[in-house]
C-alpha cells in the first residue's frame, strides 16, 4: 500500500510538469525596463526588505563595465537604485551625470552581475575576493549593512536569458601553443586501464558486438499482418520516435567528441568510438524494422510533434553544436544532460519500456524485442559515461551545480510534454499503454540519473 501512496504522490507532482512552459516576457530579459520595474516592486513588496533596510537610506548605482548589453543601446552605464528607510523610492536606467550624486557605485561586467543577480550572491563578497569594484562608497558601511545588500540582490528577478556565457573556444584548444610539446599517453605513462572509460569499453566490446542485420524477422512480419490499425498505428508511432531519436544522437555527437579529444582525454575518445558506432547501429536496425516489418511508410515525421520536435529538431542539435564554439564546463554540461540525461536516459528508457509493454506481453515481434534488447544495453553504457562526465565536470567546477539543475528542470519539463503529446491522439490507447503509469517511469528513470549525480 505504501507503494500505492508513492505513485499517487507522484502523479501529483508530475501534473505541474503538463504546463506549457509560458513565452519568455521582457521581465525574463535582465537589465531591461520591465525587469527593474519587476524588482522594485518585489523590493517594495518585500517584508524581508523592508525590515532588513529599515536603517538604510543610499542612493546606488551598479554600474556595468565595460558598457554594453542594454546599457549600451540606451546610453546608460547602469541601474539606478535610490533605497530610503526600506523602500526603493526609485530604480531606472543610470547616466554618468548621477556619478556625481551616488552614495555607492559598484561596477562589474555584465557576466558578473548577471551571476550576482542569477545565482542571488552576495556582492559585498564579491567586491572582498576583488571580482567586482567598489568605485565609490565604503566596503565597511556595506559589510554592516550586508543583510539590506543580500536582500536587496534576492529580490532581483532571476533570469538566464541575459547570461553571457563565458567562450572557450574549440579552435583555441586546437591550436594551443602547448601542442608543441604533445605528450602522447600511450607512449608515456600508458592508458589508464583501470578508468571507468576503458572499463566500459572493454564492455562495448563484448556486448556491442551485435549485428542488427543478422536478426530474423520473419516472425514480426507475420504478426504484423495480424495487428489491427490502431495497433500498427501506435508501434509505427513509437518506431518513428526511435528512428529520428537515433539519427539525431548519431548526427550530434561528434562535437562532444571533439571536444575530449581536444582535452586529451584517450580514454574517453577509445571509449566514445564504441558510443558513436553503437548509435549509428541502433539507427540501422529501426531503419531495417521500417523497411522489412512495415515495408517502408514515407511520411513518419507526421508523429513528431510540436514538443518532440522542440528537442529533437532543436534543443538537441543546438546542446552539442554549441560545443564548437563554446567547450566551457557550463556548455558542456548542458549537453550531457540534454543528451545522456534526458534523450537517453529519461526517454529511451520510457520508450522501450513501451515496446516492452507492448511486445513482450502479447508475445508478438521477437525481432523488434531482441534488437530493442540488444539496444537496452548498449544504452546503459552510453548513460553511465554521461554520468560520468557530469560527475567530472561537476567535481572540477561544483559552482556550476545550481545551473546545471535549473537546466535539466527545463528540460525534464520538455520529456514530459512530450509523453503527454505521445498519448494525447488516442481516446483509448491499443496494448493497453496507460499515459501515467509512463510518467511516472520516465520520472523514476530521470530521478535515479539525478541520485547518480554526486557532485
Ligand atoms: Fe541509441
Ligand atoms: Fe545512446
């Protein structure tokens, strides 16, 4: 019964996912008009403020240096913030004609207020470890009034879409000047046989093996032929799904692979060949599926709806490729969890849980299930080195945890939309497939991910 309470929880939680994500407003836009609006108003709103800043009478400016973004466009170097006795009396746009009358300037780049602003960090730290400048004004009066400052940043609407990423480029790392003085691992110290990477590749090796052409399919086409039209419907559906699924993390993983060879780390390269041919294969055995079972039905992209087509056509490609202009920790987080997080092991995962239910259960298309089998494990190699990677990343830069997460909400968010877009054409849905019992395995799926990152 436990068990039972567990499940409906969760279906609960899982209905604040079935919102449509709302259109981005200027509010989202930091630095914007609306945006200081919508902080002076929650400042003035505030409880928290108020009581913190009772004492508090500055006029402040947060100036942006060098000028650029918004600022730049409208001739400003900043915001303007007038506090008195707990209430921000004004907030606009500031000119260098209000220098001369702040009681406080405080300047930093626009990636570090957007930092400051996003992640709610405290800028008198900031002006301590000397990442931002405090041109006017004194740190002590600051520091003593650090509970007005914390509370004056907390009530800044928070927003990714003005955070500059910070570029590091591919082709720096190609042509960095080190290479000149290449070391070859194999040739020094040697492989390091014992890393996870090369154990998983040992793995590849004797489970990846399998040939999608050497499997029969002269069974699946017979019960093929049996099903009805709302039950080749569905499989065809499902299958269409899988097919663009496995061409796209075929076509975009190249750029993540770059990237670790860049980084010289052999291990992962050895290992992530195994990745790229696996994928490659899982796309010709559904591609064979499509021509031997269902003898080839041109127009399959008609199941791939709005949402599906938001990570597919876009969110996935754009996660990988932005790999070779931007390598950062940050950017190369965002692709492994788009990638092994969500694509593989959120919603692979459901999808042959599908196929299981569907197949298995009836008994029918031995073919499709011993390749789909097949598929499970290769599957579960590709998301523990994703695991993997994020773990290493996340070890060398644990501030980049907070984003990382908000990232993947979003995108949980998409994998949801699109299991609910899935069952959404079908009144009564043939094998029996019930849309919440794959809700909640997709949410299971992406929270045991989530366990396994312990950084
Ligand atoms: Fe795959
Ligand atoms: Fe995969």
């Amino acid at each position: 019964m436990g068990h039972h309470n567990v499940c409906q929880d969760n279906i609960l939680f899982n209905s604040m996912w079935f919102k449509k994500k709302e259109e981005k407003t200027e509010e989202d836009h930091l630095f914007t008009k609306s945006w200081m609006d919508k902080w002076e108003e929650n400042l003035n709103e505030s409880h928290d403020f108020k009581k913190k800043a009772v004492k508090w009478n500055e006029r402040i400016i947060l100036k942006a240096t060098p000028v650029s973004g918004p600022f730049e466009e409208l001739d400003a170097t900043g915001i303007w913030i007038n506090i008195q006795y707990g209430k921000c009396v004004e907030m606009r746009y500031a000119t260098t004609e209000d220098e001369p009358v702040a009681d406080v300037i405080i300047s930093a780049d626009l990636h570090t207020w957007s930092e400051i602003i996003h992640r709610k960090k405290d800028p008198t730290m900031y002006i301590m470890k000397k990442r931002i400048k405090l041109e006017k004004g004194s740190l002590v009066m600051l520091s003593t009034k650090k509970k007005a400052v914390i509370s004056l940043i907390e009530q800044a609407p928070s927003s990714e879409s003005y955070l500059p990423e910070k570029v590091v480029n591919l082709s720096e790392k190609l042509y960095d000047k080190k290479d000149q003085k290449r070391e070859y691992k194999t040739t020094g110290k040697g492989l390091d046989f014992d890393s996870f990477p090369m154990q998983l590749f040992q793995k590849a090796k004797k489970y990846g093996i399998w040939n999608p052409a050497d499997i029969s399919f002269e069974q699946d086409k017979a019960d093929w032929n049996q099903l009805d039209d709302e039950e080749k419907n569905i499989i065809l559906h499902l299958s269409s799904l899988f097919l663009a699924g496995e061409e796209a993390v075929t076509l975009d993983l190249i750029p993540l692979i770059r990237v670790v060879a860049l980084e010289k780390r052999i291990e992962e390269e050895i290992f992530l060949t195994s990745f790229l041919w696996e994928e490659a294969k899982h796309t010709e055995f559904f591609s064979i599926c499509m021509k031997e079972i269902f003898q080839s039905p041109s127009d399959l992209d008609k199941y791939h709806g709005p949402f599906y087509r938001t990570l597919f056509y876009q969110k996935l490609p754009h996660a990988l490729n932005a790999l070779e202009l931007d390598a950062s920790p940050t950017a190369q987080l965002k692709a492994a969890g788009t990638y092994n997080i969500i694509v593989e092991g959120t919603l692979a995962e459901t999808g042959y849980a599908a196929f299981e239910k569907m197949l298995r259960e009836n008994s029918i298309m031995p073919g499709i299930q011993e390749g789909i089998g097949k598929l499970k494990q290769d599957e579960s190699r590709h998301i523990a080195y994703g695991l993997f990677l994020i773990n290493r990343l996340l070890k060398e830069h644990p501030d980049e945890r907070y984003h990382f997460e908000n990232e993947l909400e979003e995108l949980l968010n998409d994998a949801t939309n699109i299991i609910f877009e899935i069952f959404q054409p079908y009144d009564q849905v043939p094998f029996g497939l019930d849309q919440e019992w794959f809700l909640n395995y997709a949410i299971k799926q992406f929270q045991h991910r989530m366990n396994r990152i312990t950084f």
